[in-house]
C-alpha cells in the first residue's frame, strides 16, 4: 500500500471548510496564550464535523505543556491539550519542546514522564525539539519513548518507522520548495503508513500539489525507493510488516 500523505499549510487563514478543499491536515494550538487564544472546545467539534472524514487534525501542546515542568501551567495545558484531542479526533499530539528542554539526562526522564500521559491508543505523540539536539541522538530518544520524531525532511534524514512527520520551513534563501527539492522530501519519507507534511511557505497550495504528484509517480513505480532514513548506530528501528499496511 502506498504512504497515505497527509498535507497542510502553517496556519488556518480562511474557515475550514475552504481550508478543507485545498488541504486535508492542520495543526490546532492549545494552552494559555493570551493574545492569540486557542478556539474553543465548541469550535473545535464543529471543525470536526466540517471536515471529511479522511482529514486529520495534530494537536499541538501549550507553551507551558512543551517545557516539561511539572506545575498549574503544565497541568492546564494538558487538560487543553487532551480536551482538543478528544474534540478533534486527532490523529497527533504535537510536542515542540524549546531550546532549554537539551539532551541532559534531566530532561530526558521528565519527556520520558510526560509521553506516558498522553493517549496512545489512537493518536500519535510527535516531538519536536529545539537547540541543541543532533538529529540522531533524538531519534534514539523518540524510538526509546514510542513517539514520532518531526524533522524538515528538505535538511535532514527521516527516522525509521511506519509513521514520518515533516514540516518544510521557508529559512535562509529558501522562500519555496521546487521539484527537485520536493523529489529529495518523498524520497526521505520513503515508504511507510503515514506520512504527515506541514509547508510554512507562502506557496503551500501548489506545493501541495507538487508533492502529491511526485510521490504519485513515486509509488506506480515511476522513481523513487525507500528513501534515506535515520538508523543509528545505537539502534536500527524496525518496522513490523502488518504496520506498513
């Protein structure tokens, strides 16, 4: 069976519903941020209904959530977090911890703590962290807890495993993804059950496109292969036959 794609843009611009024709995944905020509050549980079961069925929803963690410490703000974010979980029947929890949450051994067991409250019979947690961690090390990391590791597939190897979860940043010089840049992303994402990508560029639609095509091509036999993936040295990450399909 093909990778299912799973694509969307940065941000909710326009109402759902037109979101929905152009693109079928979209990451929700939660936690206290006060000049730009989360909707509301309310609006997040009506998204839910607006939406086909097929579309998925990753629920990214409050502020508070993401620096791992245990307090009020954490709890609170996570009663948000899981509350839009449950609203949104989403498939991912994301997790973006920031560049003061390093690879020290402090923090390692508090990520370890907290992915455990998560639900995991559904939803995926996904973990994406800032500063100072090699891509590799936190692989090992993500494999060890049972969660996703997000990468910028454009830069960096995609972990091994059934589920890839990509975000493609306009940085530097790069302001949009051409072809050949798009080739590189279905090839590191390979062959696996889902793979979820998020564009940050202006051009996000048509990327979209873009990149349903290639990996199209790519999955009638046309180019492509499994990809270059993450598979320490420490650890190779194997993936069970009955999770590819």
């Amino acid at each position: 069976m093909p990778t299912r794609l799973h694509i969307g843009a940065k941000a909710l611009r326009t109402n759902i519903e037109t979101y929905a024709k152009r693109f079928d995944f979209l990451e929700v905020k939660t936690g206290a941020t006060p000049r730009d509050p989360p909707p509301s549980v309310s609006t997040l079961r009506k998204w839910r209904k607006a939406v086909p069925p097929h579309f998925d929803f990753s629920v990214v963690a409050g502020p508070h959530l993401s620096m791992l410490k245990a307090g009020v703000a954490l709890e609170e974010d996570l009663t948000a977090a899981l509350a839009a979980v449950d609203a949104l029947e989403a498939r991912c929890i994301l997790l973006p911890t920031p560049a003061d949450v390093t690879p020290s051994n402090l923090w390692r067991e508090r990520m370890a703590k907290l992915v455990l409250r998560f639900p995991r019979d559904a939803t995926q947690v996904v973990w994406e962290p800032r500063g100072v961690w090699e891509t590799e090390d936190a692989a090992v990391a993500a494999h060890r807890w049972g969660i996703v590791l997000a990468v910028d597939a454009a830069r960096d190897p995609v972990p091994a495993g059934p589920v890839a979860y990509v975000r493609l940043r306009a940085l530097g010089e790069t302001r949009a993804f051409g072809p050949a840049a798009l080739e590189k992303v279905v090839d590191a994402i390979g062959n696996r059950r889902d793979a979820y990508v998020v564009f940050e560029t202006d051009s996000a639609l048509a990327e979209a496109k873009r990149l349903r095509a290639i990996a199209q091509s790519a999955g009638k036999g046309a180019r492509g292969g499994m990809g270059r993936v993450i598979r320490p040295r420490a650890l190779t990450v194997k993936v069970r036959d009955d999770e590819q399909e």
